[in-house]
C-alpha cells in the first residue's frame, strides 16, 4: 500500500492487499467502528422504549393525577415537544463542539432527566422532566447518526445506520412488554414509575461507555486539525495486523470556504434547499401517523374492540384494561421490529428513494383498512383494525420510519450535516407532537374512522414528496455528496 495522502473517507473505505497477494474483498470493521455503532444504538433504543411505554404507563399516570383529556395529550406530547427543540438546539451543536461531546452529553442528560421522571412528584413536574428526556433523545437523533455514518465504510453506511435504527422498534417493543410484566407482577398505581425506572442502569452504563470512542476524523478536518484527525483516524482504524500503517490526509476542496452565513442558513441556500425539503417534509408527514398510532394504540384498541369502559370503577379494573390493550399493542409493535429488518437487507439493493415511496403507500392501505374495521363488528372489526395497523407498522420500518431517518443524516456535507439533520428531525417532531397531543382530542371528537382516513392521506402527500424531490445516497462517499 502506497502512504500517499487520502482523505478520512478513502482511509475508511480502503480495501487492503496483503503482502503475500490475497486480497480481501472489503474492508473489515474495526473494534473501535463496532464500539461507536453499539453505544449510538442505545439511543434509538431508549427513544423507542420511553415514547412508546408511555402508551402503557399512560393510563396510571391518569389515575395518579387525576388527568383529563388534554393532560394526557400533554403527557404524550411532551417527549416528542423536547425531541423537537432538541434536535435542533442541540443537535446542530456537533458541528460547533464535535461528535464526541454533544454524544456523551446528550445521554448525561437523558439520564438525570430519567431519574427525575421515575421520581416526579406532580403532574407539571412530570411534564417538564418528560420535555428535558426528549430534549436529551432530540440531540441525538442527528449525533448518533452522524457518529455512525462518519465511522464506518461507504458501502456499510447504509445497512449498518438502519440497523442502529432498528433498536427504536426494539426498544418499542421492549417498552410495551416491560409495561406488560410490570402490571402483571405489581398491579400497583406506581407500577409507571417502575417502568421507567428500570432504565435508569442501562443509561449510566452507555453513557460512561461514550467516553471511551473517538472523535470524528471528518469534523476535525473541517475545522483544519489536520493532526489531530490523523491520530483519530488511526485510532479508529486500528486492527491487527496494522493496516493503515499510517494515516497521512489530504483536505477536501471546500466550497463553501468563502460563505460566511451560519449553518442553519445555508439549508435554504438554493444549492440545499432540495436536501432540506427531502430530509424534512417526508419526516413531517410520516411522523404524523407512526406517533399517532404508536402511542395511543393502547388506546384506539380499547376503544374500538371493547377492553375498556368508560368508567373504570377501581385501579384492578385500570390496571386489567390496561393490560389488554398492551397484549394487543405488543402483537402489533412485532411488525415495527419485521419491518426494520426488512429495510436493513434492502436498503442498498433497492434503494432509499423506492423504498420510502413503497412504504408511504403502503402505510396508507395499512390506514385505510384499519379504518374500514370501523363499520364491521366482532370478529371482523378485530381482524381488520390488526391487519391494518400491523401493516402500518410493516410499511413505515420497512419504508419512511427508517429512510427518512438514513436520509437526513447523508444528503448534507460535512459542515452543516449536524444542523441540517437536526432541523430534518425537529420539523419532523412537529408532526410527532401535534399528533400525540391531539391525537385523543380527535379520537373523541372526530372518531376513529375519520382521523384514520386523514392519517392515510398524509402518507400519501409523503410518498409523492419523495419522489419529486428525491436525492438517491446509496453506497455514495460521504465526501463526493458535498458536491
């Protein structure tokens, strides 16, 4: 191997040949490339677990504090509200400090927010520490992401971000059964604190553990630390035998190295204003439906199919109705795990843009006969309301739940792909609290039926947002996407 100057990309995606002759076919992922994509999984993981547990921890936190109707939209509003502010305020602040510090502070934060949660003494100080948790959850939507696709080779990116994606349905799933065992074992009113409480250790544990990956040798490029993103870059690609022996790197010709104007101002410079109208308004219009029917699915179950009453006359019968609906949400929650396994093993041989428009539309049939099963009763209206919203859930991993996501973090260069994913994931999160607090609002003013329609008509305005502005990233450098 020649020790002429590349630049980090290259050095990532270098396939070597050993002295002997044999020549390997790509390059193999280094310990280091594997700590940094396990510790960026946890976050999706404990998105998914919190935001969807809130659907089963709902109904006591009700009881607890004596909640109506628009207290329980704030309750389910109030992550995805911190997520919002998050993933701008604080995810943009990687392209200003670094990677590495905005990914441990991020989760320092969702932890002490955490504990905070599990101890809440009020209902408005349970809703401001549930707005701090997703604050925390927001700054790592484009961090995480950007940690993993600046780490790791061109031809591994996309499977490899999906796959840390992945861990959000996980953690989906995760977070309906945890709810499950805990009032299954307890059947008491603080069995919602349990929940959230057991995640406590999980987050101390990946957080010590972000101390210990190395910082982005792209970002310290950009900020003209030659040397230090040499020795990174080393540190990254360490493996034995040696290979790079040494890393020697050349800058990439920087066009906007005369632009002056801050980084959230270029996403509407004509040269990037597709990018943002691709990361940020298919991310909208998806939201508007996965949060929805994620959160409350407890919720339209037990309304549509009869496991709950209006007037619940005692915690047992709570805590019994709540139960059903989870078992229900549980099944379902299984096709958001499908799904992402599915976009994982077909993200790079079909691409982002085919699948995301597959998905929208999908999730629209997945919609409109959930709401068909509305007009039938018994055994009928049970089947098609669980057809329609286990392929919902099929459609969106499968489809825009996830490449909206992958998108966000590739179709921005380097100095500006941490704000530019974080505005992606913040206007997205619009659509994500507007529904969650709305969400029982109109379920009990509009009925389910209707709300169901709507929801399917915003997928697909997604689907056909996709393909208009449609920028295709598969298996594309990091650094030829700056053009």
């Amino acid at each position: 191997m020649g020790e002429h100057a590349r630049t980090v990309q290259e050095y990532i995606d270098e396939t070597p040949n050993w002295a002997d002759g044999t020549v390997v076919p790509k390059a193999p992922m280094t310990a280091m490339q594997w700590r940094i994509w396990g510790l960026a999984t946890a976050g999706k993981f404990f998105e998914g677990l919190v935001v969807f547990m809130t659907g089963v921890a709902l109904p006591l936190i009700v009881r607890e504090f004596g909640i109506g109707a628009a207290e329980k939209g704030l309750v389910g509003a109030a992550s995805l509200f911190g997520i919002l502010i998050g993933a701008t305020a604080l995810g943009g602040l990687s392209d200003t400090f670094g990677r590495k510090a905005m990914f441990i502070v991020e989760m320092a934060l969702f932890t002490v927010f955490l504990v905070a949660v599990a101890f809440a003494p009020s209902f408005p100080v349970l809703v401001v520490c549930l707005f701090g948790m997703g604050l925390a959850l927001g700054c790592d939507y484009p961090t995480a992401h950007v940690v993993i696709s600046e780490s790791i080779p061109s031809h591994d990116r996309g499977r490899l971000v999906l796959g840390a994606f992945a861990f959000q349905a996980v953690g989906a799933l995760a977070g309906t059964l945890i709810g499950f065992m805990i009032l299954k074992s307890s059947e008491e009113i603080y069995d919602w604190r349990l929940m959230y409480g057991l995640a406590i250790l999980p987050a101390v544990v990946v957080t010590i553990g972000r101390f210990f990956v190395c910082q982005s040798g792209h970002w310290l490029m950009t900020q003209g630390r030659v040397e230090e993103a040499e020795r990174e870059t080393e540190k990254l690609l360490r493996r034995d035998p040696m290979y790079p022996k040494k890393v020697t790197l050349r800058k990439v010709e920087d066009t906007d190295k005369l632009d002056k104007s801050p980084g959230f101002a270029k996403l509407f410079e004509k040269k990037h204003r597709r990018a943002t109208i691709l990361a940020s308004v298919p991310w909208f219009l998806q939201d508007l439906g996965t949060y929805g029917i994620g959160i409350f699915t407890p919720t339209i179950l037990a309304a549509t199919i009869g496991a709950t009453s209006s007037n619940e006359r005692n915690l047992a019968e709570v805590i019994h109705n709540d139960m059903k609906a989870a078992e229900g949400a549980a099944l379902i929650d299984v096709l958001l795990v499908v799904g992402i396994v599915l976009a994982v093993f077909l993200v790079d041989r079909l691409g982002r843009i085919r699948l995301q428009v597959t998905g929208f539309i999908g999730c629209a049939v997945g919609l409109l006969v959930a709401a068909l099963s509305t007009h039938f009763t018994g055994t009928m209206q049970v089947v098609l309301i669980f057809a329609g919203f286990m392929l919902f859930n099929l459609m969106t991993n499968l489809g825009p739940n996830a490449m909206t996501y992958l998108l966000a973090g590739e179709v921005f260069p380097t100095k500006i792909r941490g704000v530019g994913a974080g505005f992606a994931a913040s206007f997205a999160k619009i659509g994500a609290v507007l529904t969650a607090f709305f969400f029982p609002i109109f379920l009990n003013d509009l009925g389910t039926a209707l709300l169901l329609y709507i929801l399917a008509g915003t997928s697909l305005l997604g689907a056909v947002v996709t393909w208009r502005f449609g920028i295709e990233t598969t298996g594309i450098n990091l650094e030829k996407l700056e053009d």
